[in-house]
C-alpha cells in the first residue's frame, strides 16, 4: 500500500488524539479492503515513521486492534490482517442466510446430507416428540463470499412437511420453504450459545486447524401452535462472526388513581 500523508484532523474538522488517529486509520484502511485478509500490515517502526509517533503509542494501537481481533500477530514475522468480522442477530429473530444477504454478502449453501431418520433420544426430547418418531437431518455448509463460515444441522419432524426431502434446499433458506410450502410460522424461538474447539472433520469443512475456536449455537424454534418445529445445530467459525443480542425490559405500569 503506497504510503500517504496522515490526516491530524477528523472528517468533523475536531482534533484527534494521536492514538485515535492512529486506530481510526488502521481499522478505516482494513474496512475499505486497503489492506487485505492476512496481508502483513506496516511494522511498528515503519508506523512511527510514516505518522511521527512513538512505538509506545504505536504499539498500544496494535495491541488493542488485535485484542479486537482486526488484527493477529506472528512471533518474528509480524502483524497480519485478520478480517472484519460478520456481525448478525441471533437465528431465533432471523436466518442468517437471510441477514447476511441484506448485508450485501455474497452467500453459497453445500448440501452435505439430508435424510429421514430415528430421532435420538436428546432430539426426540428437544423438539417433544415420542421415542423414536422420524426426523429429517440436514446438514449444509455455508459460505461468505467464497469462504466457510458455519455448519448447519436441522432436525425437523418429518410429519409436519413430508415432502421436504424433495424441496430445493440448496438455494432456498429452509426457514422459507417451512413458512411459504407447509404453512410453519415461528413464533419464538430458544437458543443456548457456547464455545468449543473444531474437531478434525469440522475443520477440515470450515477451513480451520484441529482445536480452532468455534461458536455452537442451539436454538429450538415453536410454531404459532407453540409446537417446536425445528432443532438448529450450527458452529460458527470463532474468528469470523459476531452474533448480537438484544433485549428489552417489559414494564408494568400500574394505574394511576
């Protein structure tokens, strides 16, 4: 990247303190794709040169761009460009397939399986079914912009949409085909998120190391007649997502005599 001349003055004409220049930069030129995923990024002396500051304020920056995980360093090599992470909404409010297409990304969904099955016993409890009833399983890859990003693991009841094996799965979001074909419309939905380490074939499928951080999200989703209807199982790439959650506080007001 051609070295430029940096700007002591913000876009609102406010002075800036040098450290915040210094950060404003380096995550503006990572955003606009300046500097790309895993390119190195300038070294500290090379940063103190180009904008006249000390490697103490330099190396702050980094520090912080790092601990955010825009940045990740290699010990005798340097500082790398990790890539923005992909910030999205819990399942339960809206597919992700769906939120990342309104986000301008480029989405891509594999089908690695899909079956009628046995539901375990965990499965059959989770989504209130009797021992033993059918399920469908499917299992997706899915990709941003030609990179994984998550696996997807569906339990579904099989009586609820008995053609779904026959459905376009693919390149139609299940959430979709569940509403639009058999009438299934969310009415809430219940998830848990924990961390966990990629196992080898889940590596080997989101393009990660054995032991890599990933995000597993579970989330049950119940019908307008409250029925769960469906079981998500996703891992989500640790170093490529971000999941959001809000909640507000229903307040009781009592009346006023």
């Amino acid at each position: 990247m051609p070295e430029k001349e940096f700007n002591m003055i913000n876009e609102n004409g406010r002075a800036q303190t040098l450290h915040l220049r210094l950060y404003n930069y380096l995550r503006s030129a990572v955003e606009a794709g300046e500097y790309k995923k895993d390119q190195m990024i300038p070294s500290e002396n090379k940063l103190c040169a180009m904008f006249s500051m000390s490697r103490t304020t330099v190396r702050n920056v980094l520090n912080q761009l790092v601990s955010e995980k825009l940045l990740y360093r290699i010990p005798g090599k340097g500082t790398f460009v990790a890539g923005t992470q992909i910030t999205t909404l819990s399942i339960a409010c809206k597919g992700i397939r769906e939120q990342l297409e309104e986000k301008g990304y480029q989405t891509d969904t594999e089908l690695l399986s899909a079956e009628q099955t046995a539901a375990a016993d965990h499965i059959a409890k989770a989504l209130q079914l009797p021992l033993e009833s059918q399920v469908f399983v499917i299992k997706r890859l899915r990709c941003v912009n030609g990179a994984p990003l998550s696996l997807h693991t569906s339990y579904i009841p099989s009586d609820l949409c008995p053609e779904l094996l026959s459905d376009d799965l693919e390149t139609t979001a299940l959430c979709h085909i569940l509403e639009q074909r058999y009438d299934i419309s969310p009415l809430r939905g219940e998830e848990s998120l924990e961390s966990l380490n990629a196992s080898a074939p889940q590596a080997k499928l989101l393009g990660v190391k054995p032991g890599a951080g990933l995000l597993y999200l579970e989330c049950t989703m119940y019908s307008t007649q409250n029925r769960p209807y469906l079981l998500d199982k996703v891992f989500f790439r640790g170093d490529s997502i971000k999941l959001q959650f809000s909640y507000q506080r229903e307040l009781q007001l009592s009346s006023l005599k």
